[in-house]
C-alpha cells in the first residue's frame, strides 16, 4: 500500500483526524497533532468569531502543516466563524450537529475542503451530493452529541453508499480499532478521547484522570428523551439529567442544566457536576503521553494488528472441528 486517499486529500502522513472537541481542540494541541503527521483541529464551540481568528493565527505560529476547523452548526456564532475560516484560508473543515449541505458550495468555492461528520448514510449521501469531499462516521460509542448507530454497523454502510472517502470515529483509541475500522473500508480515523490526555491538551489534570482510570461503563448518555442524546462521565450531572428526563421535564429546563458544564469540567476540572464527555473507550486509555507518541503508538499498532491478521485464513471446508 503506497498511498491513502485520505492522507493524499489532506496533504498529511497518518489518515487520523481529531475530534472537534469543545474547549479541548485549541491551537497548541491541534499544531501538535498535525506536527506529529495527523490532522489537528480547532474546535469552535460556541466561540465568537475574532477568537476563531485569534486561534488560527496562534496555531499558525506552531506549525506550517495543514489543520482543520471544526464548526458545530448549532452555534449562535457559526456564521461568523465560516467567515472567518474563508477570510484565514483554513484549508479544512468539519462540520458537525447539524446538516452542513447549504454551506458547502460556498466553502468550495473559497477552497475550503469540506469534512461533514455524521451519524446517518442518508445524511451523507445527500452532503456527498453537495460537494463534501470526504465524510466522517461517527458512531454512538463517541463521546459528546452522538447518534443512534455504533460505528461497527455504520462504517460498512457509510463505505457502501458513497463514493468519497470515509474516516470512522467513535470507539477508537487505538491500533487494533484503527485496523478495525479499515476492515470495515474505512480509509481513515478520527481520535477525540484518546488525545483528550495528551500532555499538549488543555483539558484539566482531573478530567484527563477520570479518562485513564475509567471502566468499559463508565459513561452514560444522557437527552435522548429532547432528541440531542448526548454521551459523557457517569457522575452526579448525568444522574440528575436522568432523575429530570424520567419526570418528563420540559427540554428548556433539561438543556438549561448543561449550560456551562463542559467549561466547567474541562477547565476547571469538575468532574462531579460538569460535563466530562468522553466516548465508551474511555475504559482503553490508560496512560498519558504525548501527542506524537499516541499517533506513533497508535499506527506502530495498526501495522503489528496488520500484519498479524493480514496472513489469517479460514482453510477450504472450514477449521477441523478435532485437531
Ligand atoms: O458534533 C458532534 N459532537 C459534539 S458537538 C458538541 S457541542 C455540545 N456541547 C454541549 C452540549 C451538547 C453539544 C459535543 N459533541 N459530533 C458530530 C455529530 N453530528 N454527531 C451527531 C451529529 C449530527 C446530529 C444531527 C449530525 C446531523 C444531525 O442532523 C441534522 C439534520 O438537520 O438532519
């Protein structure tokens, strides 16, 4: 295998994307993940446009490598900062929360390449008919605003319907999920948990803790009864979210407990009563590193697996049942 269409795409050496994680993907991260061979992202969030400027000038300062924008459709300033990215040539962009298909004619025309992240082959095949240039699959075991369907039942039906690219996301944090997800016909990951512990992340000591030491059940999802389900830490904000949606509350009330609450464990570390999103694979990272070392561990990885399995074969007529 000489080439990766993804990495071709995006001019980069690893086909693995960062999650556009709120208050975690700022510029020192994404510029070292993008250093490191990947593609580093800012997240927007809900981020007025001149600090979108004000990032993507700083993380222009770390590296001379491409990166990626990460605007969420639900956000009051989303409009501001797709003027911003055109106005900085951001030469990539995700999209998520939302269906990103009227903006991305626009964006083409400016030469943004355009990167919807989606949960539903009916939503990506209508984008890839817009003019997106590649799609990212997000499975429910993400962590943050998921939806319905787990990445293993997606990615195959995602590579089935279109003809662009397609990067898995949810549940991988390593080589063995990378190798997975190419099985499927991947052609690229994205990592969101997994670098949420990287030393150059600016989420809190007690958030990136949590991570290292959480179990396979440790989250929880939490506002499927309000259709925004959400996944994140088990722990006193998601009990309460629970308690509110099984008395029926009305969705104001339920979105109004979240306000502020990823700030609030990201930045300032509580972890009892903030939103410490993470995905199910949470229960897989256990040590924290650097972000090079995470990539370079984690395609060493995807190439031992490879190797591994790449020579397994089920013999004619089947293994015998009494060796
Ligand atoms: O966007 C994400 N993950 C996110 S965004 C986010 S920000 C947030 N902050 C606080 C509370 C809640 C959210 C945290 N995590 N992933 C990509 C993604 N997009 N997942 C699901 C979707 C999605 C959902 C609905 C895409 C399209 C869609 O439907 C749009 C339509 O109109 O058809």
């Amino acid at each position: 295998m000489k080439d990766n269409v993804i990495c071709r795409l995006l001019k980069i050496r690893y086909p693995i994307l960062v999650g556009g994680m709120t208050w975690v993907s700022e510029a020192v991260l994404a510029a070292a993940v993008s250093e490191a061979g990947g593609l580093g992202t800012i997240a927007t969030g809900n981020m007025p446009g001149e600090l979108l400027r004000d990032e993507v000038r700083k993380l222009r300062t770390l590296t001379d490598k491409p990166f990626a924008v990460n605007l969420i459709m639900l956000s009051p300033n989303f409009r501001d900062c797709l003027e911003v990215v055109k106005q900085e040539r951001v030469p990539v962009i995700t999209l998520g929360a939302g269906n990103a298909g009227p903006f991305i004619a626009d964006l083409k025309k400016a030469g943004v390449i355009v990167i919807p992240v989606v949960n539903s082959v009916a939503l990506a095949r209508r984008l890839e008919r817009s003019g997106a240039d590649a799609i990212v699959a997000e499975g429910e075991e993400a962590g943050g605003h998921i939806g319905d369907t787990s990445t293993m039942p997606l990615i195959p039906q995602m590579v089935d319907a279109l003809s662009i690219p397609v990067a898995a996301a949810g549940g991988i944090a390593d080589g063995r999920g990378m190798a997975a997800a190419f099985a499927l016909g991947a052609q690229g990951i994205q990592l969101g948990t997994a670098l949420v512990v990287a030393h150059e992340s600016r989420a809190h000591d007690n958030y990136k803790e949590i991570i290292v030491k959480a179990s396979d059940r440790a989250t929880a999802v939490t506002g499927r009864s309000i259709n925004k389900p959400v996944r994140a830490l088990k722990n006193m904000l998601t009990q309460e979210f629970h308690e509110m949606e099984g008395q029926g509350a009305p969705w104001e009330e339920i979105e109004g407990l979240a306000v502020g609450r990823l700030r609030a464990a990201v930045m300032e570390g509580d972890v009892t009563r903030g939103s410490v999103m993470m995905g199910q694979v949470a229960g897989l990272v256990k040590r924290r590193a650097s972000a090079k070392e995470i990539l370079d561990g984690v395609v060493a990885e995807f190439n031992e697996v490879m190797e591994k399995i790449g020579g397994y074969r089920i013999p004619a007529g089947g293994f015998p049942a009494d060796p």
